[in-house]
C-alpha cells in the first residue's frame, strides 16, 4: 500500500464497479410521450426489419467463404480470411442493433430504464 493512501481506496473501486453492474442489468423500453403502446410496438418492428435487411445487405461482402491457411513470415501455420476486406468486427447483429436505435431515435423515441413502482 502506498504510504499516503486511503485503506478505502480498494473499497471505493469496489462500489463503482458493483454500480456499474448493477445498472448494466437494468431492463429498458423505449419510451415516447405522445406514442401508444401498440404505435410503439408497431414502430420498433419496422425498425428491427428496416435494420435487419440492411445489416444483412452490407454483412454478406465480409462474410469469407471459408479461411484458408498459410505460413506467417515465420513458416508458422496461420488461417487467413477469404478475402482481403474481411472483417471480424463486423457483426452483423450489432450491426442490426446500432440501426434499430438510430431508427427509433428518428422517430423520437428515447430508451429508458423500467420503472417497476408502476
């Protein structure tokens, strides 16, 4: 321990990332003033298809169509990609998720936590 430390400085670290935790695992809805539950319901369905098929339309270039396998510059047995412009980080589901809230944002939505007293 550092001679000028707090004995709490452990226990501080320890509390912010239990909050964080614990509000990691808070539900959220989307929430509109002058929207109906059923117009909701209705708005976020058009916006996971709108985002599905677009997600998929960009995704199927960097899909590789099997990896194949090489030597680095060492002779070492590696695996490349299928194709130069491959990837990896490209996940279409988050992808598809990034777009659904960009869509329900537009049309003025706003996430939320639940409020479970209702």
């Amino acid at each position: 321990m550092k001679p000028n430390a707090s004995p709490f400085t452990n226990m501080r670290a320890i509390v912010v990332i239990l909050a964080a935790a614990l509000t990691a695992c808070t539900q959220m809805v989307w929430v509109k003033d002058d929207a109906a539950p059923e117009q909701m319901s209705q708005d976020l369905e058009r916006c996971q298809q709108d985002a599905w098929r677009e997600a998929r339309f960009y995704s199927w270039y960097y899909r590789p169509f099997g990896p194949f396998i090489g030597s680095d510059a060492l002779g070492r047995p590696h695996n490349f990609p299928a194709s130069p412009y491959y990837d990896p980080f490209g996940d279409p589901q988050m992808e598809e998720a990034r777009l659904t809230q960009f869509c329900m944002r537009n049309k003025g939505y706003e996430l939320k936590p639940v409020d479970k007293n209702k």
